[in-house]
C-alpha cells in the first residue's frame, strides 16, 4: 500500500510540474473502495440558489486512483461524487490537491440510490491550508455554541460573541489568506445577528459596499439575514405596492420601488434585485401565489437584470423553481432498450407516457413492476409504460427481465447516462412520473401503482 502510494505521488509531482496551469486546479488521490465508478466534480452555479453545475469528471481506475483537472477562478465549495458517495471541500485557484475518499460509514451506506456522505481526506494539506484552518474555526464556533446555546436562546450573546471575536482574531492573526479572514468574517456576523444586531447595524457592517457573490459565506449570510424579509417589506404601509407588484401586475419596477420606498437602505439598485430574487423565490412557495407572475419576473431579471450575476441567480431560480413541475416539458433522452436499440422520449409523443426509475436490488422498485404490469396489460393501448433501469450494467437489467418475461412494457438502461438523474432529479427509487401526449408533465411525482395510480389513468382517459 505505502509503495503505491509513493509511487502515485512521483506521478502527480511530475504531472503538476508538466501540466499545471493557471486558474485550474488538480485534484488526484484514492478512492480504492469507489473503484470502477465515474468521479464528477460540481461547484455551485451561485451561491444564493446554490444550484449545483457539473465542472469535472474522470474514471476512477480498478486501483482506485483518480486525477482531475477542475477550472477554478476563485476559492469554490467543491462536491466530489461518485456513484453512492459524495464528499466536499475548498479548492483554491491553481493549487493541487492529494485527496482520499473513506469507504462509508455504515450509517451512510445508500439504500434507494443516493449519495451517503465519506469526509474527505486531504493527504496534502498542511497547518495552513484553507481547509485546515476552516476545520480548526469550525471546531472553536461549535464548542463556543454548546457553551453559549442558552444566552444565545435568549439573544444575550452579544458580550461573549465580543470576546470570541477578539479571541479568534488573534489565535488566527498570522494567517494572510483572504479567503479565510472573509470566512470566518461572515460566520461571526452570524453571531452578530444571533446576539440581537439590528439590520441597519448589520447593513452598515456587511452590506453597504460592493455585493461579494464570489463569497459562499457572505452570500448565506445574506440569505439568512434577510429570509422572508421581502415578505414583512410588504406588509408595511410604505410597501403596500410590492405584493400587487409581484402578485397580480408582474410589475418589475413597481416591486423595485415598492422595496427602496419601504426600506431606503436598499437604494442600491443592484442590492435591491438581489433581495427581490431572493423574496420571489419565498413568495413561490406561499399558499395562493401566482406562480405565472412569479416566473415572468423572474424571466426579466434573467434578460435584464443588474448585472451578470443576477441574471445568473434570476436563471438558476427560475430553473430550480419550476424543474419538473406540472406543465413544464419533461426532459428528454436517448436511452438503448434490452436488445441495445435506442429510443427517444420523443418517439412516445401523441401518447400518455408512465415513466418510473428503478433497480434490480431495489425491493420496493421490484414489487411496484409487478403491479405496473397489471396496469400496462389494462392501460397499454392509450399510455405507454417506461421503466428506466439505473442498475450498473445493462446486463444487470437484461438478467433480470430474462428471468422475469411476464415484464413486457418498455424497458430502458439508463445508467451510464452522465445527467439522467439529475435532469429528473431523482433522489430516490421507485419515482413515478405522468407526462401528457406532448411530453410535458402532468404529475411529479406520479402515484405508484401501489397508491392507486389506476384512478389517475381512469380520469385522465375519461373512464367511468
């Protein structure tokens, strides 16, 4: 073990001394458990959203050795994930990492085919890595709130957040690296707000200069001091117009200028979108909101919001809010079937289509086939039912339907699609959806067969 490990490090001193460029990163290490499976690298889009984007991948060999190279610009919160685990750390421009991925703890293990959490390693790492130092803070912030969780109950914490804060800058204060003082900066803001600081105070201190959006700490700072902020702005008499701005008029600048008429503070324009992004975000989600104005708001910022950033969030919002839901076109794919024929989504269109995702060593996926097969043998004629097998091999699938022949709808591998599951966002299995003859979605999550599924089929065909 020792010798491969020396030898995997010759290779990456002689790989980062040939190859190394500007504003990318290497991540290299094992994974020995993770042998065999695909290793993708994800950042977040934004940091407000926190819509996850995919910016790597590699294969991890039957040795369990990785390498990759990530485009990192600035200091970025990465997720390394593999087929059943998920791990995450900082990455620094045009620095290099020697990493390892734990097998999972038992706990962790998935059952339904998501991701259970192994902490990484960092074999690299010394005193004055970020990650390091960000382990050692997190471990002083959490001793200081079990001691403190009843003055901070009561927002008494003010004196001993001072004291802490004084603390930690001196234990740290040889530390030059810009992305850590911010960091721990914007976690003892939290304290700050948790000890009673008014939001103009907090304004002042955090917010009255130029937005960091580069900044994972201050943007969920940001979130956070200003959760259903836009919500209690309209309640006010000062912002009465920004509720029928957003409800009814899908009325842009009348939000914008309900927002700074009720809280001047927000005379910033760029500052001021960016808490109407957020607040449009809450407001989707309240009971009898007009989703449709929401979205149209939300589309104009996209196009013409203050600032690329914005947009990018206004973007990812947009698409978050309204992935999957009812009416919005289902996404597309090109799957091979048991004989390795491809087929499309498209090629259902004019049909209903009853779409699940399962696996062969999925006990309740294997029971709900049984009785989606009852429904096909009714229902076959006017919907089309389509299983999509996330099993690790083809052949995996193919084994089982040989033994199993009384499945006869249609089947389809779709484990070796890179985006599959996140398109669908699958989470876990069995998950049912219901699309209409033009491939948009009817329900999402559709009823199991086992939930009665057959009422919905009877209604939706006009069935007595």
């Amino acid at each position: 073990m020792r010798s491969s490990w020396h030898a995997l490090l010759i290779f990456l001193l002689l790989f980062i001394t040939v190859t190394t460029k500007a504003q990318q990163s290497l991540i290299a290490g094992k994974a020995l458990t993770y042998a065999g499976q695909t290793l993708k690298v994800y950042v977040y889009s934004d940091f407000l959203t926190l819509r996850e984007k995919l910016i790597a991948k590699t294969k991890i060999d039957a040795a369990g050795n990785f390498k990759v190279t990530v485009p990192i610009n600035y200091t970025q919160f990465v997720f390394i994930k593999t087929d059943i685990s998920r791990s995450s750390f900082y990455v620094e421009p045009s620095k290099n990492y020697f990493v390892s991925i734990p097998k999972l703890a038992p706990e962790e293990i998935p059952s339904l085919g998501v991701q259970g959490y192994a902490p990484i390693k960092i074999s690299s790492a010394d005193s004055m890595e970020l990650n390091t130092l960000i382990s050692k803070f997190e471990d002083y912030l959490d001793n200081f709130y079990k001691k403190n969780l009843a003055l901070i109950a009561r927002k008494a914490i003010k004196k001993e957040a001072s004291l802490f804060r004084s603390a930690l800058e001196k234990r740290f204060s040889h530390v030059s690296n810009t992305y850590f003082k911010s960091y721990i900066k914007y976690k003892l803001a939290t304290l700050e707000a948790a000890g009673g600081s008014s939001k103009l105070h907090l304004y002042k201190t955090y917010f009255s200069s130029t937005i960091q959006y580069s900044s994972l700490e201050y943007m969920q700072f940001f979130s956070q001091t200003y959760t259903r902020y836009l919500k209690q702005l309209a309640g006010t008499t000062k912002g009465s117009a920004i509720e029928p701005a957003i409800s009814s008029k899908k009325n842009y600048a009348a939000a914008m200028k309900g927002i700074q008429k009720a809280d001047t503070l927000f005379s910033n324009d760029t500052l001021c979108e960016l808490l109407l992004l957020k607040g449009l975000n809450e407001y989707y989600y309240q009971p009898k909101s007009n989703k449709r104005s929401i979205e149209s708001l939300l589309s104009y910022i996209e196009k013409n919001g203050k600032g690329a950033e914005n947009k990018k969030i206004a973007h990812n919002t947009l698409a978050l809010l309204t992935l999957l839901t009812a009416g919005t076109q289902s996404p597309g794919f090109s799957l091979p079937d048991a004989r390795g024929k491809l087929v499309r989504l498209s090629d259902f269109k004019g049909k209903y289509v009853y779409l699940d995702f399962w696996a062969t060593w999925c006990l309740p996926c294997l029971q709900e086939l049984k009785l989606k097969q009852a429904l096909f043998e009714k229902y076959g004629e006017d919907i089309v039912f389509v299983s999509i097998s996330i099993d690790k091999t083809a052949s995996i699938m193919n084994s089982y339907l040989l033994k199993n022949k009384q499945l006869t709808s249609v089947f389809l591998f779709g484990g070796a699609s890179e985006t599959l599951l996140d398109d669908y966002n699958i989470k876990a299995i069995p998950t049912y959806f219901l699309l209409d003859r033009e491939g948009d979605i009817i329900e999402s999550p559709a009823k199991k067969p086992s939930e009665n599924a057959e009422l919905v089929f009877k209604s939706l065909l006009k069935i007595n």
